[in-house]
C-alpha cells in the first residue's frame, strides 16, 4: 500500500478518534496533519508498524496532549480530554468514530454546502484545495467555509454523536448526499477509489443501522451497482470504455445480485426516493446481457421520476434517443444547448455521439473537439480523441 | 450550553402576543432549562440609542427596519444546539413566527 493510500484509509478515523477525545476540531486536524508527517519521517526508515492506524491514532493524539500542555489554559482543557476519555469507555449507540464524525459534519443546523465540504476535509482527508476545485469556487472561499462550519460546531454546541433514534430520520438525507457524493468523488478518479470504498463501508454501516430506511438501502445498492462496474470502465491504456462497449462478463456479479437485492427489498416498503429510483436505473443496466437488451424505455420512464435538473435531463434525452433514435435525442440535447449546462463536457460529448450514430461526421468533429477542450478527466479526453480519430478518418 | 432564543415575528404576530405560551413555560421551568426571558412591547414604542463623538442619538422606533421583529427572548440553559433545537421548536412562535437560537459568547477568564 502506498503512503497516499494509506493516507486516505486512515485519515478519518485519526480525525474521528482525536475529535472525541479532544473536542477541538482544528486542533484535531493540525495533530492527524503532523502525526501523517512524522510517518513520511520515519517509517522508511524505522519500517511500517504492524498497525499503522494505531500508531497514528497515539502518534496524534500525543501531540494534542503536548500541545494543550504548551498552552496556558493547557490544565483545564487536559481536565476535560480526560473526562471525555472515560466518557469514550461508555456504549454508544454505533462503535464507529467515523460514523459519529459524519453525522456531525452533516447536521442540518449547517449550510448543506458547509456539511459535504466537512465531511471531505475531516473524514475523507481531501484537502481544502481539492474540495475547492470540486465546487468550483476559490480556494480562500473554501478554508473559509470549512472555518466557520467548525467554528459553528464547537461554539454553536453541535453534540460530537450520532443522533438518538427519533432524530435519525431527520437526519438522514443530508448523510445519504454526503456519501454519495464522497462515492463519485473516488468513482470518477481511480486514484482515489478508496474514497468510494469508504463510501459504501459507511452506507453498509448505515444500512445496518438504520434497516427501516428504504433510501439508505437504495443508495447502497446504487454504489454497489455503479462499482460492479468499477474495472471495465477504463482499457489497458487506461482509456475511458463507455457502459456501451464493456465486457459485461468482467462486470462483478456477486456485487450486482447484492445490489439488486438490496433494491427490490428497499422497493417493496413502497417509499420510492431519488436513491433507488437512481438504483433501479442503474439495475436496468446492470441486467441487460448485451447493451442492445437495454430496456431503454423504462430507463426513460425512471429518468422521468427525478427531479428534472439540468442533468437528469440530459441523461433522459440520452435515454430517449436510445430508444427512439439518435435524430430524437440530437434534438433534446440542442434544446439544453442554451440552458444552465453550457460549460459541461458531457453537453458537447452527448450531441457528438447522437451526430456521430447519424453518420455526421464532420459535426460530430466539432462537437469531440468542444468536449475535449472541457474534460476534466485523462481518461475522458483520451476516448473522446480516439472517438475523434474516428470520425475524422 | 447557554443560548439566547429570539422570538421574531412580523405584524401579524402581535395578535398572539397574549395568548400565552401553552404549557411551554411549565414544562421547561419544570426542566429547569429557563434563565430568564420576556415578552415585549410593539417595536413601534422602541427608543434607540446612540453615542458618536460623545453626541446621544435618539431615534424613535427598533434598531432594523425589517419586515420580522423581536417579540420576545428567553434565556435557556441546556445540553446542546440539539436540545436547544428541541425547546424551540417546541415553543408556540415557532408555528408562526421565526425563533433564532444564538450560543452566548463565553466570559473571558475570571470574570465569572
């Protein structure tokens, strides 16, 4: 395992631990930061600890106590990390720091925008610039969103838990956004596929949990769906391979038949939400033997049942076209030309392919090289050249 | 935890401003979570105040010219924002006016 995957594996529950028994967030992150360090220092040298995470979860959680020892109100605050060592020792409703960690992060008294950025700093361990360049917004922006939800945490007296039974309900949406957009984040980057690992270990653990809950068990099977695919998304070149022309023998069917299982039971509570609509869209794909056995109709059908943003109706006109011909979704794809989607890779990328099943070549020429011009992916790029190539020949 | 809840509402809120509060102040001063608070008159019969270059200034009417308007505050002492939450939306106005819960700043050392 290499040290940036170890980094990412073990972050969270570093931060997690040290909260709880510090109760300082920043003082928290500053102590995981240096105890990462030190281990860059010495373990090439000394060699790896039998259990890294361990080493440091001590490693950090001695720097805190060193710290608070430096400083002048050290003796009330040693006072209180011991009082909050003993209250570690009492049951809690999940043995998880990482789960008490996320629904902090996410409490709804926080801007729904403050909630992921949290829990990608704090639990995910992206750094400021990375969440930065996810939401489009400028890096001092971003370290001053996060400031003030941690600032708002410890002052505002947001409790260090996961929330009591009555409460979970609540709660859960703004979890289940979080987790899914932590799953996308390592889906659509397969350097960081630990990140959607952590996702789906956390929505295992919620789907534990919370068994009643119909859209934790669709987002669940959404992500095992979705990572069945994780290793015939890209070639040995590491080119993107579009859902169209994978080897669906390569696809993981123990992971499939979970997802789906887990979607037809969440289903029959009768309380359909975004999360298993999504999943059943994503089991119509992963059930079809060939991409021409796609039941394209109902995909539409399911597409129709979300909440109409600009994305989702870019995929129902991808959906649309599929089903009733490229000309059809050529001209769905134009009329989103001029909305709020102007910029997206996957507006140009969408159009060219519908140009190129029409056998226009020459616009679809155009539309490649507008799409390349606007990846954000290596792999994304690569394909669109490749598709490019093509059509240019 | 120590909070401040203020009790805002527009116009239309005076209409309840003698309706009481429902068996609300019972079971918090029961709880033993209340540390003072009450309700106040129209902002229309409000006087603010003002001291720039050692000159009082006086203007007639609330602070903010808004739309919603402090009808009321109560000190409440509790566990955390969570239960703060819950004593609040408990309380009558948050059915038809807007509660704002504010932590209060800690005294600096040695002061209490």
């Amino acid at each position: 395992m290499t040290f940036e995957q170890l980094y990412r594996q073990e972050w969270g529950q570093v931060v997690a631990t040290l909260i709880r028994v510090t109760g300082d967030w920043e003082l928290s992150e500053e102590c995981a930061q240096e105890a990462f360090a030190a281990a860059l220092e010495r373990w090439p040298r000394d060699g790896v600890p039998d259990r890294p995470g361990a080493w440091l979860t001590t490693t950090a959680r001695n720097k805190a106590v060193d710290w608070l020892r430096r400083e002048a109100v050290g003796a009330a605050k040693l006072k209180e990390v011991a009082a909050l060592d003993h209250a570690s020792g009492q049951p809690y409703d999940v043995p998880d720091d990482r789960l008490r960690l996320m629904f902090t992060c996410c409490h709804p008294a926080l801007a729904m925008e403050a909630r992921v950025a949290l829990t990608l700093r704090t639990l995910a361990g992206l750094s400021t610039a990375q969440i930065a360049r996810a939401f489009l917004v400028p890096e001092p922006t971003m370290s001053k969103r996060l400031t003030r939800a941690k600032q708002k945490i410890q002052h505002a007296g947001i409790p260090y838990r996961v929330p009591p039974a009555h409460l979970l309900p609540e709660r859960m949406p703004a979890v289940l956004a979080v987790l899914y957009l932590l799953f996308n984040e390592g889906y659509s980057d397969v350097v960081r596929s630990s990140l959607s690992s952590e996702a789906i270990r956390l929505a295992r653990l919620l789907v534990q949990l919370m068994p009643d809950e119909p859209e934790a068990a669709g987002l669940l099977a959404l992500m095992l769906l979705h990572d069945a695919r994780r290793d015939t998304r890209l070639d040995a070149d590491g080119v993107l391979v579009t859902l169209e022309d994978q080897d669906r023998t390569r696809w993981d069917h123990s992971l499939i038949t979970e997802g789906e299982n887990l979607l037809e039971a969440a289903l029959r509570r009768g309380a359909p939400g975004p999360y298993q609509v999504q999943a059943a869209i994503a089991a119509c794909h992963a059930s079809a033997r060939t991409a021409a056995d796609t039941d394209w109709p109902q995909i539409t059908a399911l597409y129709g049942r979300l909440k109409q943003t600009p994305v989702v109706a870019l995929n129902r006109a991808v959906a649309i076209g599929m089903a009733d011909g490229p000309a059809v979704g050529l001209r769905l794809v134009d009329d989103l030309a001029a909305g709020p989607l102007a910029g997206y890779h996957l507006l140009p990328a969408t159009r060219a392919d519908f140009l190129r099943r029409l056998g226009r070549f020459q616009e679809a020429a155009t539309s490649y090289r507008e799409a390349i011009a606007l990846a954000t992916t290596d792999a994304e790029r690569r394909y669109l050249e490749r598709r490019l190539a093509e059509v240019s020949a | 935890m120590k909070y401040l809840l203020m009790m805002c509402g527009d116009e239309t809120a005076e209409e309840h401003a003698n309706e009481g509060c429902g068996g609300w102040t019972e079971e918090m001063e029961r709880r033993g979570v209340v540390r003072g608070g009450a309700g106040l008159r129209p902002p229309s019969e409000a006087t603010t105040v003002r001291v720039r270059d050692d000159e009082l200034l006086l203007t007639d009417g609330p602070f903010a010219e808004t739309k919603e308007q402090i009808g009321g505050f109560v000190m409440i002492e509790c566990a955390d924002l969570d239960e703060a939450i819950e004593i609040a939306a408990k309380h009558p106005v948050a059915g038809y006016g807007t509660i704002e819960i504010r932590p209060l700043l800690d005294p600096p050392p040695g002061v209490v």
